[in-house]
C-alpha cells in the first residue's frame, strides 16, 4: 500500500522507469555487440574475404567517435525541430541499423555506418538528457539521474549473461550473427519501451514559434559561451582529464576483452569477453553504490580529490596485473606468446573489475565537479565541452591502439591518469578557492548592509 501511494505521489516515477528499462535494453544490446566487435572482424578478416582487416574494429570505433564528436555541435536545433522523444527514437534506429548490418558484412558498409551510428548516439544521448530534465520533477532529479545511471550501467550485467550463454556452448565463428540478430531484436525492444513514454504536454502554435526563436538565439549564444570557457584555466585543466577519461575508455571498453580473446594460452579466451564484460559492470555499480551514499553525507571521508586520486591508483594496479598477464602483441592478433606469467583467468577478471571501479570513480568525480562549479547558462556548454574532448580522445586512442603493443598504450593510459590526477587537484583547488572568495564578498555585503 505505501508502495503504491508512493508511486502515485511521484508523477515522475513512472516517465523515469519507462525511460531508463529502454536505456537498459539499447545499452545491454550495444555493450554486447561492442565488446565482440573487434574479435569478430579479426576473424572474419582470417577466414573470408569481405574488405575488413584485424584492425577494422578499431577503425569502426574512430569513425564512430569522430562524427560522435562534431554531430554534438549540430544536433540540437534538430532536437529542438522535432522534439526530444523522436530524436530518441531516431537515435536507436541508428542502433539497430549498425547491428543488423553485421548479418551481412561488407567493409564499406560498416565504415559508412559507423558514421551513421556517431549521428545516432548525438541525438540519442542529448535527447536523454533533455528528457531526463523535463520527466523528472525538480526535488527528485538526483534520484532519478542515479537511477538512470544505475539502469545503463546494469546493461553490462544482462548482455554478459546472454554472452556467457552462447559463449559457453559456442564460438564467435559460429555465432556471431545470431548475436547481432539478438541484439537488433533487443534494441527494437527498447524502441517500443521509449515509444511508449509519455512526454509533457504539447505547446500551442505561438508559443512553440517562440520558443523556436529562443532556441535559434540560445543556440548561438551556447557556442559563444562554449569558447569562451575554452579559455579559462579551469576549463583547460579539465580538458586534460576528459581526455584521459576518453583515451581510458578504448582500453577498457574495447581493447581489454579483446586481448583477452586473442590470446590463445588464457582458459576459455573466447569466453573470457562475457566474464570480463560481467566484472567491469560489476565495479561500476559497487562503486556508484558506495561513492554515492558515502558522497551524500556532510560528514563523508571520501572528498573529490581523494576519489579521483583513489581511481587514478586502481588503474595502475590494473595496468600493472594487465602488463604482466598478457601478451604484449594480444590488441594487435591473435597470439599463443605469454607475458611475465602464464596467462590467469582470475587475474584478467580482478583486472577487469579494478577498470570498472576506476572507471566509476572518474565518471562520477567529473560530472560532480561540473556540475559545481557550472551552472545556469554555463551548465549545457561545459558539458558539451566534456563530451567533446571525451569523444575525440576515444577516437584518437581507437586510432593509434591497433599500431603499437599493450605495454604502450598501458604507459599512455599510466601518464594521462597521473596528469589528469594532477588536473583534477588543481581545478579543485581553484573552485575552493572561488567559493571561500564568494563567501567573503557575501559577508562583507552583508556587513555593510545598515
């Protein structure tokens, strides 16, 4: 019953769980297909002759994260046109277009889809943030953003169970089709989920002219805005740490699990993708479990810096157990050569969930920050901004990756983490020093007031 009354006491209970199950089923089928990208075509490029090389999978994601990073800039005014909810819709299609086109491959297609998928994820992600801000009520905004967060992150769990399924009774060669055709299948389901959402209300024709307007003026004023924080020193110290988390994401998001699958000498190597899948979703929600009720009391030990420091330290850790675990040629082919040790299960599993709470840590460290110390006016271009140098640092790393050996990509993502460590005690350090400096001036108002 008190089940019940709460739910009709919060009108925005309900847009936010229809909006987060179909994030869920878009991600889980997304996380699945990413994370078997890079094995597949390598095989496929062993096997038959379709146009696609070992590195093809690497090449997909920089063209993805490249128009990833310039459809930002271009669409909002479309969101603004046709409306947050279609431009959902619009964006998953471009999702399920990507995956189907793996039931057939040709490497023109892919290349030109990959496209079409950064165009997709634009107007997917900038939607779901719009509809996030217009669903939820004011006082219930933080609680429904870490259920969305929470919902997205658990799509890591889902996809790596149905991976563990077919992986265990299968192999990619054999399978991999029938693991596009599903996830096509489960991202039409989430098209259905997000369809069925209700939106606010539809404005008048005047008013929907003038907010047209608005949004025509607002959109070139948020472009004047976006470069002029470009030039300031806050700005440019976080930028060091968007490019790092970026360059941070190829590694665990695409190139761990696939040496883990390349290399030859590591127990169930094929299967080792669904495992690693599994423990990185896992370190993701304890950690925003625990940083997120540790984070929400005055009285919490765990402080920004220290957080960001702390998440900086598990992936040297997990860099380390990486290095001496495998291979150094495993990102570049399929590989029967060994690392310092035999190749472990349980070692590349603690890795892989080292990387998720590492991982975690900086997410919510950066959205926090940014959220502090931009707001109003300031908030839609700083994260603009983020997502940005987020992109294109990924793009950069899909790029280089495929062309040097895991110890130098694991020395790259090392130093970055040390300078974007560095970057973040500073930005700190200069917002503190900006709210102590407004606390002042406030003061002394206050005191000159008769």
């Amino acid at each position: 019953m008190n089940l019940l009354q709460h739910i009709r006491g919060s009108s925005d209970l309900l847009g936010m769980v229809n909006l987060s199950m179909g994030m869920l089923t878009l991600c889980a089928a997304f996380e699945i297909q990413a994370q078997i990208l890079i094995p597949v075509l390598r095989i496929i490029a062993n096997e038959e002759n379709r146009g696609v090389t070992e590195k093809s999978g690497y090449y997909i994601n920089t063209i993805l994260y490249l128009s990833y990073t310039f459809m930002n800039f271009l669409v909002p005014p479309i969101i603004a046109r046709i409306g947050s909810k279609w431009s959902m819709l619009i964006g998953m299609s471009c999702y399920i277009i990507f995956m189907l086109s793996f039931l057939y491959i040709e490497a023109w297609i892919l290349y030109a889809l990959a496209a079409l998928l950064g165009f997709g994820a634009a107007m997917l992600w900038t939607s779901v943030g719009v509809n996030l801000v217009r669903i939820s009520e004011e006082k219930n905004l933080t609680r429904n953003s870490a259920f969305l967060w929470t919902s997205i992150q658990m799509s890591l769990i889902f996809g790596s169970i149905f991976l563990m399924i077919i992986l265990n009774t299968s192999d990619l060669v054999s399978s991999y089709k029938l693991i596009y055709l599903f996830c096509a299948i489960i991202g039409v389901l989430g098209i259905v989920i997000v369809s069925l959402m209700k939106t606010p209300g539809v404005k008048s024709d005047q008013d929907s002219k003038v907010d047209s307007e608005k949004s025509s003026q607002s959109i070139w004023q948020a472009f004047d805005r976006t470069f002029q924080l470009l030039r300031t020193k806050e700005m440019v110290l976080l930028c060091v740490i968007f490019f790092y988390n970026g360059f941070q994401t190829v590694f665990f998001g695409a190139m761990y699990t696939a040496s883990l699958a390349a290399t030859k000498r590591l127990p169930h190597n094929e299967a080792a993708i669904a495992y690693a899948m599994l423990f990185i979703g896992c370190g993701e929600i304890c950690g925003g479990i625990f940083f997120g009720f540790s984070g929400s009391r005055s009285d919490s030990k765990f402080g920004k810096r220290r957080i960001a420091t702390f998440g900086a330290i598990l992936l040297l850790v997990a860099n380390v157990l990486s290095l001496i675990n495998l291979p150094a040629d495993a990102p570049l082919h399929d590989t029967y050569n060994i690392a310092f040790i035999e190749p472990s299960l349980s070692l590349a599993l603690f890795g892989a969930f080292l990387l998720g709470l590492s991982d975690c840590c900086w997410q919510t460290q950066i959205l926090t920050i940014l959220g502090g110390m931009y707001k109003d006016e300031d908030s839609p271009p700083a994260f603009a901004i983020f997502r940005c140098f987020q992109a294109f640092s990924t793009s950069i790393g899909c790029l280089i990756a495929p062309q040097f050996e895991l110890y130098w990509t694991l020395l790259a993502t090392s130093t970055l983490s040390i300078f974007a460590t560095i970057a973040f005690w500073l930005v700190h350090r200069i917002a503190k020093a900006k709210v102590i400096q407004s606390e002042i001036s406030t003061n002394e108002k206050t005191k000159a007031l008769p």
